[in-house]
C-alpha cells in the first residue's frame, strides 16, 4: 500500500490530498518518509523536563516571558529570570521551557551551569550538552573551550532554538556556552536564571524579570499540599500552619523543606519545631543561601553583608551608608553589589530591607564564629549578650563593637 493509500484510509481525503501534494514536493516517497520520522522523532526526542507536582503560582509568574517568547519579532533575544535563592528561578524556567520548546527548531536546558562549570572539564561538558541537543542527540566530541565554541556555533546556524542557562554565576560562563550571541539565528531566545542582576546588565540588552515571592495564601496552599496532600491545612493545624508560612516569609524553597519534614508529625512536633526555628534557623534552607554569601566578590563586600544583617535592616539607607563610611566600609558601592545579588532592598521610605532568611543566615554565620561564647564573636547584636560581655570585659575585638555600642544606644534610647 502506498503512502497515499494508507493516509486517505486512515485519516480521509484531505490528509491524502495533502500527502501526494507533499510527495510531489519531495519528488521521492522514501525521502518524504525520511523527513517525516525525523521530524518524529524531534518531537518525542525533547524530553520534558520534570518540575514539582504542586506548582503554585508559576503560570501568572511566567506570564511575560511566554509573552516575550512568543514574540518573534522582538530584537530582545536574552532575558534573565533573577531573584534570591530558592524563590523558584529554576522553576519558572522549566514551566516555560515545558510550554514553548515545541515551537522552536531546537532547544537545550543546562542546569545548575555554577555547580558544573566548577568541575573539572565541567564547561565542556556542558558545552557537549548543547550541542547534543541541538544536533538531535548526535554525540560530539569537544578537547577544549574554544573548540568547543566553534562548533556551538556551527550547529546554531539558521536554527531557531530556545536555550536555557540555569544558575549562571559569572560572565565566563557565559561566554563559553553562548560564544558571541550574533551567532544565534533571529527568532531564538536565551533564557538564563541567575542570583545575581548586574551579571547582565553589563552585558547587551537583556529583559529582566524579579521572581516575586509567594503571597500569604499561596505559600499556605504550597505549605498545605507538601504537608498534609490537601490545599489547606486542617483545622486543628491551621494556626501552626500559619505561624511556620509566616516564618518562611514567602519562599518557596523553605516552604517546601519545613512543610515536607513535618508532614505526618503530631502537634507536639509542630510546635516544639516552631521553637527552635526561633532560636536555630533551619540548616537545609541556610545552606542553600549561603551560596549568596560565598559568592560576594570580596571580603569588604562579606563583612558590609554581615553587618547590615546584624545591625541596620530597617534603617535608613542614607543614615547606614554615613554610619558604615566612618568605619572605613565602601557601603555605597557594597549595598549596590548587595542589591545586585538580591540580597538586600531598598524600601519605598529608604529603609534597607532583607528577606527574614537571608538575615538569619548573616546572623548564624556570625553566631557560628564561636557559638557558646558571644565576646569572641564579630558582632553582637543582641543587648542582653551586650551587656553582659561589656560588663564581664570578654569582648576580643573592639572596633566592631562600635556598631554593637549604636544599636544598644538605640536601644535604650527609643525602648
Ligand atoms: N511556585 C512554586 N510552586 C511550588 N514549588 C515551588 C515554586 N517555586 C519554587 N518551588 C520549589 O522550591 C524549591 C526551590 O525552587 P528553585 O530551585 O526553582 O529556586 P531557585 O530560585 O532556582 O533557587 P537557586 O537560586 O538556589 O537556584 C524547589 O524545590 C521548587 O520545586
Ligand atoms: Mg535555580
């Protein structure tokens, strides 16, 4: 049976009409055959990437960047999906990727690019990733960086393609997986999720769209599916629900951890978890911030970190800076990095404003310093362990003490 003969029986006279239109375009049945399970297996070879069974808010999130996605005639070829650790950067890129790969000519998502570009040979492997992706699984080999660049752009010539860079921390990065951007074909679209802003803002035009954090209602449904399987908590849990979707402030991440760990506890658990959450901030959640920590360009930028922590979030900005710049802090340029790295804010009253975790993650790491002992620590922000170690003498350094002296003078002043 020829291949007319098949489609008109089993799709009817319009598919059959379209096929022997097609064959006499192609010439040859074989070659038309051909075409037709390469363009099958395209379609069953782009794999979807998986993503967390209980997604709240990410549609309405995502919904300009499919807007931008669609639009082919947008000279904008690159965005960058920035926001603080766990707010759901490398989530929304996956739903998007999901949604809109189909319609582009080839497509890639390499994540967690800052881990593996850390690894030996890690750039190449991912380079290698690229270019299997776009080559429909057809292995190529790569010895080095530039190598490897030249054939990227070999395989991106006249293809539309959708390209995700998830988790990108430097420039170098960047310019060995994309090369030079010209290179890619109009129509394609480079998606990168980063921690850090000004990465590419530095670079060429680059839409940038902030992952806002979950609403109240939405982190109490998240909290709710990952703890109890439901949209809402039940009754006799709701007020602890709240208490910890309070703590969370918003992020998905912590969300995710807290409510998974105490999913099926009793309500003893629950509260005596709440407790030490005041004192100990959860070691799963503080990990994956500190990456933000470590990852500051240097020691000047740590220690301003480590201060506005401790003792000016909910200050004014001007007034910090002022403060800061007397003890020898480039704090401008430093709240500017730190604004950068979505590690701080600024308010609409020009108050300085930090996500509550990011805050307990500066303050644990000052604590971690010498946990037992408060006078050997580099900042005391707390007035009780103020006073005691200024009346006991057992503080070491003294010039950080400055600001502890300032915040218990607020203290006293306004309490
Ligand atoms: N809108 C959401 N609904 C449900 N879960 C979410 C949502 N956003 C993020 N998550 C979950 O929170 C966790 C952190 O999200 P994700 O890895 O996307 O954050 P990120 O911003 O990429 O963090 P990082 O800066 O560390 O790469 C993941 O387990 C993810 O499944
Ligand atoms: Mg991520």
């Amino acid at each position: 049976m020829s291949i007319c003969n098949f489609y008109s029986k089993s799709l009817g006279a319009y598919s059959a009409d379209l096929c022997s239109t097609l064959i006499t375009f192609y010439r040859d049945e074989s070659k038309f055959i051909q075409q037709v399970v390469i363009a099958v297996q395209d379609k069953i070879n782009r794999t979807i990437l998986s993503v967390s069974p209980y997604l709240i808010g990410t549609h309405t999130r995502a919904e300009d960047i499919n807007t931008w996605l669609q639009d082919e005639s947008s000279d904008v070829s690159m965005a960058a999906i920035c926001g603080m650790g766990g707010i759901g950067k490398t989530t929304i890129a996956k739903v998007v990727y999901n949604l809109k790969f189909s319609s582009f000519e080839g497509g890639s998502f390499l994540a967690n690019i800052r881990e593996i570009s850390g690894q030996p040979r890690g750039l190449i492997r991912l380079q290698k990733k690229l270019l299997s992706d776009i080559l429909r699984g057809r292995k190529e080999k790569v010895y080095s960086i530039d190598e490897g660049i030249v054939k990227i752009k070999a395989a991106l010539y006249c293809k539309r393609v959708l390209v995700v860079l998830d988790d990108v921390d430097k420039m170098e990065q960047l310019d060995a997986i994309l090369g030079v951007r010209d290179w890619f074909s109009k129509g394609s679209k480079i998606i990168i999720t980063t921690r850090h802003e000004r990465l590419l803002r530095t670079h060429e035009t680059c839409r940038i769209y902030r992952v806002e954090k979950l609403d109240d209602a939405e982190s109490l449904e998240l909290f709710s599916w990952h703890a109890f399987g439901q949209d809402r908590p039940p009754d006799d849990y709701e007020v602890d629900s709240r208490r910890m979707v309070h703590y969370c402030d918003g992020l998905p991440l912590a969300i995710k951890v807290l409510s998974s760990s105490l999913s099926g506890k009793s309500l003893d658990v629950w509260k005596s978890h709440l407790e030490k959450l005041k004192a100990v901030p959860n070691s799963e959640v503080l990990e994956k911030l500190k990456i933000s920590y470590e990852n500051l360009q240097d020691e000047h930028d740590k220690n301003l970190f480590l201060h506005i922590a401790c003792f000016f979030v909910g200050k004014d900005k001007d007034w910090t800076v002022q403060v800061l710049n007397e003890c020898d802090f480039y704090a401008t340029i430093g709240i500017h990095n730190l604004i950068d790295r979505c590690m701080l804010s600024i308010d609409f009253r020009n108050k300085l404003r930090m996500h509550q975790l990011i805050q307990d993650m500066g303050r644990e790491i000052v604590l971690q310093e010498s946990p037992y002992e408060p006078g050997k620590r580099s900042r005391i922000w707390n007035h009780e362990e103020s006073f005691d170690v200024l009346a006991e003498k057992t503080v070491s350094t003294s010039i950080l003490l400055v600001c502890a002296f300032l915040f218990l003078l607020e203290g006293i002043l306004f309490n």
